[in-house]
C-alpha cells in the first residue's frame, strides 16, 4: 500500500513508507476482521471499520500469462539480500525456505518435511526426498548447509545474519538430514527458517554463477517458477517448473511489471496492462474499487505505521515530551486520509494478529494498559509543560514517497503546535529516504520519521526486539537493562504461552517508553482483475509461493487467454 515506492526496508523487516494469505477460500467472502482466520491464525478480537478478505476464490482453470504490477525493479534476486517487497515477492516463486509461511500465517513443513528439537540447543531438519534444483541436480543436505552458510558469512552481509547470531553450527547429519547447534535456547531461529532467512539453493549452482548470483542466470532454487527473461528497467518473466515437487502452477508464466510512478501504476490496473498487484496506492483504494474492472481486497498484514524516534538527546529526551506527542496525535484522521480509511488506530507497537493463541490474561497484560486512540490535547499540553518544552523544537522528515508518510508527518506537525512544539518538517527525496534506515550521517538533526514495519513471523518479538540496546533499528540508542533482560528471556523461551505472557511485559514496557510512537495497524491490499484470481491476501505472499495459486476466474478464460500476460 503506497502512494509511491518506497525505499527498501532492512533488516529485520521494515520499510518507511507502506507495506506489506491467508486460508483460501471457496467463495470470494469478505470477512471481518474478527474472523480472518482459523483458531490457529490470527486473534479474532480486532474490530475495524473496514473487512479484511480471508483469501480470494480458487482458481477455475490455468493460463498462459498474467502480469504483475510492482513498484519497483529488485536490484538482485540473490535471497541472502531479500529484505524487501520487490525481491520478496518475486523470490517467494522461484525459491522455497526449510520451512513454509502458510497464508492463515502458521508454520506447516517447506523443504524439510520435518523439523525436530531433541533438546532446547538443537533442531534438526528432515528433508524432502527428491526435489530438484532448477538447474537438474537433486536437493542434498549438502546445498542446506551450504545456503544456510551463506547468511552466516560475514562476507556476504547477508540481511538475515543477524537470526544466525545465535547459531554455533550447521552440520550434514545424514543424507538428508542438517542439524543445526545453538549457543542458548532460540524460540526465533525455527520461524525464520519460513522466510528467506531458511532458502536452501544448489551449491553448485550459486558456486557456478559467482559474484553474478542473482543479477544474471538462473537462481539453481526448488520454488514452483524458474527465473526466465529479466529485461533491466521494464519486465522479469517467470516461467513454470514442470518438474516442481509440489502441486503444479496454474499459470505458465507470470510477467512482474516495474512501474514506479503510483499513478502509471493504478493505471495498468485500470486498462488491464497489468492483471494485479500488491501495495495499492491508498489514494487509488476507491477508484478501483468503483472501477468494476475488479476486486480490491485487504487482508492480514501483520503491520504497523509508527514514528521511529531518531534522537533523544533533545526535547524527545524526556519521556513526557514522546508521550505528549502520541497523546496529541490525531491517529483517526490520519487513518482516513493517509491510509484511505483502511486501517486501525492504535497505541500499541505490535499488530494483533501477532498474538496468535495468546491466553486472554496475556491479551489483556499487553493491550489492556494501553491508552485510548482518541486525542487528549489537555493532558499532552500539560506533559510538555512540566517537562519544560513549550516552544521547544522538534524537526520530522517527510517525503513525497507517499502520503502514509507526508500526511503522517503533517499531522505530526499539527499535534505538535497544538501543545506548545514548534515541529519543523525536513523534506528528503524519495531516492534518499532508505539512507534514514542505513546512515546515521542521514539522520543528523532529524528527531523522528515515519515508518512502517511488518513481521516475518507471527510473534511480537519480531518487533520488540529491536529496542534491545545496540538493535539494529533502535535509531535513538535507547537502552534498559531491564527490557534487554525480558527480551533475552522471551527469546529463549519456547513455550509459546509463557514465551507470550513475557513479550505482554516487553509490550507495555515500550509502550510506556515510546523508543518509537505507534499510530495505526496498516493491512495488506491486494488488486486483482476479473481475469485472474487465487492470490493470497496477508503478508505471508512475502515468503509464499502466492503466484502458484493463481489462475483463471473462469473456466472458459482457461487455456489460449493471455490479454494483459503477454511475455515481455
């Protein structure tokens, strides 16, 4: 959901500007969100004025073609560095993880069809007999060890090494067998073997292409569709694996489309140029949605928009001046405008959805403290006074990337004269925004910025692991012994419900806290013509094969119909 592409996200997962199936099924059934999925997914107790879709009706027959809308060209395939929506959902086609995301956001068996823990400093991973390698060679416990070696090697800089800095080692244990040995307990490591942090690719085939791996060739992985025509600056063209070892895809090939421009964009949507897309332009939601040439849908995006606090060595040094400010904050209004209404306000860092089995004790321990969405201008008023910072000044970034992030700052400029701040907004090019996430050089005398984070992973900690002091993307260098503790414990606990009830104090410790300033939950939004249908609607197309899934809405368009699919 973007008005214009954003700037990739980095490691973790997160991105400064939009983001992001859930079960499918039978019916294209619109569901509230209470209802998005099964007793196994999500929570059911989010309530929003506006439904999410628990999929898209299944598929009547096979195509020759569709075409994808993305907004931007990944700038390598190499799945070491798939921190971004671009790679992630071309990749999540072509090449497949130990595990699998499912779109009901659980875990179910990948490439290994089993995954065991004999004891808390051990996994072992029991592979799939049989699957082949785009390039003809046959999966082995060799290429796993070598592809989870490769986001270990600090050579690579691998986006996801960070999720193997707890791993002592990874080992061939029988021919298709790895065990990989753990320095302590790890509750995080099994899921991100469902993201690209656990692709497993042929040895051979990434030792053979070199430093060109990902930028030229094939990919060597196991995934439904192969790496056909990349034509830099316009198209890539996937091509079906006719010897995939799982269910067939039901198009022959898929052609992603780079259309930076969000008008260009919704455009292709409207004339059919492009058959669907991810990450609708917000400012688009209604006239595709009165366009009649297809669906909008929005599903479970397990995302939050935030401010990320960049210093706190001025005015947002003091606590009271972060909390006057999310006090002051019009998130309601920001929802409607930013967000074209699809969203939720909120106080709380984590997404709901989150807290998938959470006991209703746990629920309440991290939602239930928290404040309400609406504005209190006479408490926060109050809060800069005594805090001493009337008249202070505040300098907030903003680009025209999109309005999820200009509104957002705007509204932040509002909220602030409204309470004695003066907040002076910094423009950065689109091209430039990504370099806030990167270089501290870019964020000199900038105190905060909007940001959008997603989880790879239906667990809190994803997100509140990063106000750990010396996190990544703890911009601000916050830092609390006590927090550290909490979160060191919750990642080696691995009973989920105890594990839960320990990320509730780590919730509503950063809540209170504000290292950064929660605004609203943000879902998925997915664009699909009349032609196609089958795609998943949550954020797990970031690492599921979702284009497998989609074929023709109707029978009769099986087969020979190809309008908006042509190879490019």
């Amino acid at each position: 959901m973007t008005t214009t592409p954003p700037p990739p996200r980095f490691p973790p997962r997160l991105r400064p500007g939009p983001r992001r199936r859930t079960a499918r099924t039978a019916l294209a059934v619109l569901l509230p969100v209470a209802v998005l999925a099964a007793c196994a997914g999500p929570p059911r107790d989010r309530a929003a004025s506006f439904a999410l879709s628990a999929g898209t009706p299944r598929a009547r027959g096979e195509l020759d073609s569709f075409t994808w809308a993305v907004y931007a060209e990944p700038p390598t395939l190499d799945h070491t560095v798939a921190f971004d929506y671009p790679q992630n959902t071309v990749l999540a086609n072509v090449c497949e993880s130990l595990m699998r995301w499912t779109p009901g956001l659980t875990l179910e068996p990948g490439l290994a069809r089993k995954a065991s823990r004999p004891d808390p400093l051990t996994w072992v991973y029991d592979l799939r007999s049989g699957v082949r390698f785009h390039d003809g060679r046959t999966m082995t416990a060799d290429d796993v060890v070598f592809s989870l070696g490769r986001q270990r090697d600090p050579a690579n800089a691998a986006a996801w090494a960070q999720n193997f800095e707890n791993v002592a080692s990874i080992r061939k244990s029988g021919p298709l067998q790895v065990t990989v040995r753990l320095k302590k307990p790890d509750s995080q490591f099994p899921q991100y073997m469902a993201t690209a942090a656990g692709v497993v690719a042929s040895k051979a085939g990434v030792t053979r292409a070199g430093k060109d791996y990902g930028t030229s060739g094939g990919l060597a992985c196991t995934g439904p569709f192969t790496l056909g025509e990349w034509k830099k600056g316009q198209s890539l063209r996937l091509d079906r694996f006719d010897g995939y070892w799982g269910a067939r895809a039901k198009s022959k090939q898929v052609v992603f489309r780079f259309l930076t421009d969000a008008s260009s964009r919704t455009n292709a949507l409207l004339s059919g140029e492009a058959d669907g897309g991810y990450l609708i332009p917000t400012e688009s939601y209604e006239r595709l949605r009165k366009s009649g040439v297809g669906t909008l849908h929005f599903g479970e995006g397990l995302s939050t928009v935030n401010l990320g606090i960049t210093r706190m060595k001025g005015a947002l040094g003091d606590v009271r001046v972060r909390r006057a400010l999310s006090l002051a904050l019009d998130r309601t209004g920001f929802v409607h405008a930013g967000l074209g209404g699809a969203g939720t306000a909120t106080h709380s860092l984590t997404a709901r959805a989150a807290w998938a089995g959470a006991a209703p004790g746990t629920r309440k321990a991290a939602f239930g403290q928290l404040p309400p969405t609406t504005r209190d201008l006479k408490k926060a008023k109050a809060l800069v006074e005594e805090a001493g910072a009337t008249g202070k000044t505040l300098t907030v970034a903003t680009s025209s990337i999109g309005q999820d992030v200009s509104l957002l700052a705007t509204a932040v400029q509002d909220a602030g004269s409204r309470i004695g701040l003066k907040v002076r907004l910094k423009s950065i090019a689109p091209n430039a925004f990504t370099a806030l996430f990167t270089d501290p050089g870019a964020r000199t005398g900038i105190d905060m910025f909007p940001l959008t984070y997603y989880d790879s992973i239906t667990d809190p900690l994803d997100l509140l692991t990063n106000f750990k002091t010396g996190a990544y993307l703890n911009f601000a260098g916050y830092s609390d012994k006590r927090y550290d503790a909490l979160a060191d414990l919750a990642t080696t606990t691995y009973d989920r419900d105890r594990r839960l009830r320990t990320e509730a104090e780590l919730q509503r410790h950063a809540s209170e806290q504000l290292p950064w300033i929660p605004v609203a939950e943000w879902p998925t939004a997915l664009f699909l013509n009349k032609r196609i249908t089958g795609a998943p609607t949550s954020i797990a197309y970031m690492y599921y094969p979702w284009a497998a899934d989609v074929g023709a809405a109707r029978a009769e368009a099986a087969g020979g119909e190809s309008a908006g699919g042509a190879t490019p």
